[in-house]
C-alpha cells in the first residue's frame, strides 16, 4: 500500500535500472562495500590478526532452477555458487548458514534431498553445512552464507593485475552456453549422450578450490575472479577492477561445445564468450616470472591453467584471434534485466 | 514436476510437520548443529584463538510484514532479529551481508527507504551493512548475515543454566502480543496514543546488545537466549537446553500492556507469555552470588535485570504468582503452524 501512496505513478522498477545499478545504489546507501578488499567476490574484515571472509549468494526458484533440475542439483548448485568466490579469493571455507525460505505445502522429502545435495556437494569441498534459518515463503528460496578465514595478505583480490601479466582460465567455457539453448529453448543436439553430459554440467558445476587455494598459498596470482556471469562479463569485471585492459587470443571451447555449435553452425568462440554463465571457473592474473610455476602448482592439485591472453595498459577488453582484433562486448545474463 | 513423479499422493508437506521437527530433520542430514555451541542461537567455530560466529535469519514480506509496516521498519527489524542472537550470546558483531530477492517491479525507493533502515540501525549498534547479493524472485526477501568474533569462553551459551541460578530478563513484556492483536486483529485500544505506542514496539523493535555484552564480558551469565518466540517458549528452550526447569514468580508486563489488558478484560500475564514474541528481550541465567553485580553491570550500560524467577532441578517451566504453582505451557508462534 505504501508504494502507491507515495510514488504516484512515477515508480522506478528494480527491471528499469538493471541489477548493477541497484547494486550501486544499495551500496551507496551503505557508504561503500565493506571490509579490507573493497568491491570484490567476498567480504573481508580484519581483525587480530587473520581476516574473516564471508560470502552469500542465493538460489532462487523461479530464477535460478533450470528445467528439469533435480533437488539434489538445487542443493549442490547452492554451495558450488558460494564456494566458487572463495575460490578466486583463495579462501578455505570454514562452514555454511542456509537460510531457507519455503512454501507450507512443500514436500518435505524434497526438502531433504536438497540438503543432502549441499551436504554432499559442502563435504566434497570440506566443510559443513552447519545451521541456519527457516521461513515460510511464497517461494523456494535457498541463501546460502560461506564463512572462513584468512590471512590479509594471502587474499587474492579482483584488483591487482599489472600490464603484462598472463591471464588465464583453470578450465573451458562453453559448456552451460549449450546446457541452457537445450533447456530453456529446446535446441537438442540430437545426441543424447552428448545432451545428457551438457545439460549435467548446468545442473552439477563445479567451484575450482583446489586451483584457487593452491595459487593463493603460493602467492603466485595478482587478481582472481569466478567466471559467474559468462566470460565476456568476467573478463570486464577484472580489467576493470585493476585499472587495465585485456588482450585474449585463445577462448578454451570445450569438446562438447564445439560439437554443439558445429551441429547448430553456431560461432563456438561467440558461444564462449556470450551466451554462458555459472561456468565457475576461475579467471586470473599470474605475473610473467611465475607463470611455470602457477602451471605446476595448479596441476600439482589435479588442475590445468590454460592461457587465455595477457593484461595490456589500454582499458577496455579485446579479442585477437585470426590476426584482428575486436573489442569483446560487456554481455551476458543481467539479474532483473535477463541477457542484456 | 519432479515432486509429483515421485511422491505419488502420499506427500509429506512442511505445514504437516512444523517449523520444529522441519529444523530436526534438517540437522540429522547436516550431521547435527556445526560449532562449538552446539544448537544454539548462532553457530561459533574456533579458529586460531577466537571463535568465528555467525546468525542467519531472514524476513520474508508475505511471513514477517505486518499491516501498515513501513519499509523503514523492514530493513530496521531485519537488523534486529539477527544482532538479537549476538547480543545473547554475548558476541560483538563485526558487520552483516544482506541477500535480497525481489519481484523486478519492486519500486527502487521503496528498496532504498528498506536499506536505510538497515544502515541505520546497523549504525546503532556499531556496525556496517557491508555487501550481500541480488536476485528476482516472486517476493521480497531480506535474508540478513551477522558475523563477528569472540573468545570461546566468553561465548555465553544456551546450556550451563545450573539450579538455584536467578532467572533474569532485560525488559517488559506484553507490548508485541499487544500490537498483534491491534494489526491483526483489529483489536485497538480506543486509545491513539497508547495504540501508536504499541504498534511502534513492534515495528521497531531494540535489541539488547550493550546488556548482552556486558554480561558476558564480565562473565555473569550462566545461560541466556534471546525471545523471539514469545516469554513461555523461550523459557522452555532455556531450561530444555540446560536440562534443567524453569520456577517464574515474576512476569514483567510492560504498563502499556496492562492498559491494554484491562481495556479488553484480558489476563496480561497470559498474554504476555503466549501471545508475544519479537520482543527481543534477553533471557539469562545468572548464578546467586553474582546477581548484584550483574544488575550493576547491566545498569552501567543503561539497561536493568528484572528477576523472573529460579532455575529448578525438575524438569519443566512453571509459575507460581499466588501460592499456587501451574505448568507454563510450551504455546505460541511457530513458523508453518502459525500458533500453536
């Protein structure tokens, strides 16, 4: 009743303004992002002599679960989401809160196989799922809250990439891009073993801990970042955090991706770097001299850096595959906005 | 769809069970309450030499707003409800994380007005609101997430109540069972003023932070909850966690909430115990030796013990307020089941 009484009319809708700009408004109400990082993945704040880390991120039915998702997936989706932004700060995380939110006539039984899902999916990444709160909701709701600590200085920040760093990926993109063209518009690429492996990786991603909490130990990357809302908007959330531009001259498509595109006559580079998101790999900067070595720390753990360009001093971010280079557009998925 | 396919009639809804048993069959898949405190009303992991603690709890619009609430009251109460935990438990929070979900067609200002409130009363108990996340969702959602550390010995937890202990509280009661009955109920107490001054106590309700504090750093409390739940349930959860019982000769009913008894020819003693909840007063423990100092304690920050009654080695809460002693029922609000 309040919002007609006092906006008559001329209301400004969170959809008008798009979730960055709400963010950016809700902040400056707040007097700025928190803690010793400033704007970034986690929130970090000193105290004696480690910092606490905190992180929350939600899952939302009507937003966030894809079609056919089973409960186990919303469960594991939820703390794959969190841990992930720990994962490019190089942060171990200590537990996890849940606050739920759930319709009365939600069936209990679904209920515990969502929770199951973040057990599992938290012990896999080892930690616990250690308590929370409970609401009655007009919907499923799910926001999960990662805690931990840190040494100040071990924390890797979005800021902090110098020109003529490597940039790099510790995996390939282009997997949930196909996940989510089979369905959210039915556009099967007529192999079901093929559909079967895509369509897992939107439902079971992901975080790259392991990769992360190597690099940071190590001291070897000077800015990180999760790949969450696809990779063109990852690499100008970077560029942007550190002052710099960046120069790609390899976009990492997986196998399974090119086979989709290929099948659709779709550009797989474009696939890549656009239409994904929540891909969770990590996207970092790692100085010349340490390059060898951020190579071996991270396969040392099971993973794989693969070099996607380098940090240049122009601002901007640019592709140079076949000897031209373009500009990479600031696009993909926008809360309230859609792909934008 | 899933939950069709698989329950096929025989569904097992959460209003079935309660908010109660929802919350028992979620911890046996966790693997019990994570931390040090077990279940209690934050969740505290050691680390090097403190204890990370952190409070989750959210408010749903459709569950949590009450008639003619003001969005100020919204982010205001948000706050409250988690730094109410803290302030039990004697911890000093170090900042908070808000996950928003709204309806795209939120009006911004309506949103901004809700992060004032929060900033603000933030602000009042000495700390920031210092990021979170955004997402749509089909209604508003503010699921707020207190952090901070403390000594694990400092951390005053729901069990340790021994017997012959006082039983204290840090303010009156009866003015939130008052103002739901006016919201709600359409109950007013033919009186403007008075009605204003109820319904205030609901929608911005204080928590008890200086006093919470204070007692656990001088180390006074043996036990001590916070009452969301109204005074008989939070009695209950007190003495059920020490194993212990509850013996009250004394309910504090605010004068407001006498008048309004007396209007309506109501018991305010019942209605102070039942029909409450959200006053965020805190419930405590405190050993015989130690009660004039901690009435001293608490009166130096600005706040007063008022003395409820005994701990008592049978199990139970009772009263006895005329020579004759009655059971306290364990009734009032439980999400799900509304009252019970």
């Amino acid at each position: 009743m309040w919002r007609h009484n006092i906006y008559s009319g001329d209301v400004l809708k969170v959809s008008d303004i798009g979730e960055v700009k709400l963010i950016n408004k809700l902040f400056s109400i707040m007097g700025g992002p928190g803690g010793i990082t400033g704007f970034d993945d986690v929130v970090a704040v000193k105290t004696d002599r480690v910092a606490v880390v905190v992180k929350t991120d939600s899952f939302v039915e009507s937003a966030d679960r894809l079609p056919g998702m089973p409960p186990e997936a919303i469960g594991h989706k939820t703390v794959v989401m969190n841990v992930s932004d720990f994962a490019a700060k190089g942060v171990k995380p200590m537990g996890m809160l849940v606050s739920l939110a759930v319709p009365p006539d939600t069936d209990v039984g679904f209920l515990e196989i969502i929770y199951k899902g973040m057990v599992k999916a938290a012990a896999s990444y080892g930690f616990r799922v250690m308590g929370g709160d409970t609401s009655t909701s007009r919907e499923l709701i799910l926001a999960g809250f990662l805690f931990g600590v840190q040494k100040p200085d071990l924390i890797v920040q979005r800021r902090g990439a110098k020109t003529g760093d490597i940039v790099a990926t510790t995996g390939f993109f282009g997997d949930t891009a196909c996940a989510y063209m089979i369905l959210l518009k039915h556009m099967s690429p007529g192999d079901q073993v093929l559909e079967r492996r895509l369509v897992n990786h939107a439902y079971f991603p992901e975080a790259r801990l392991k990769e992360g909490l190597a690099l940071a130990s190590h001291r070897l990357a000077s800015a990180a970042i999760d790949c969450s809302d696809g990779l063109a908007v990852t690499l100008h959330q970077l560029a942007e955090a550190s002052c710099v531009g960046i120069l790609i001259d390899n976009v990492p498509v997986s196998p399974d991706a090119k086979k989709y595109a290929e099948y659709y006559g779709l550009d797989p580079v474009e696939l890549a770097l656009y239409r994904g998101g929540e891909e969770f790999e990590l996207v970092v900067t790692i100085p010349e001299e340490k390059w060898y070595e951020a190579c071996k720390v991270v396969e040392s753990v099971g993973g794989r850096l693969l070099r996607l360009g380098r940090v240049v001093s122009r601002i901007g971010v640019f592709i140079n595959m076949d000897g031209e280079e373009k500009p990479v557009k600031l696009k993909g998925w926008e809360h309230f906005k859609g792909w934008v």
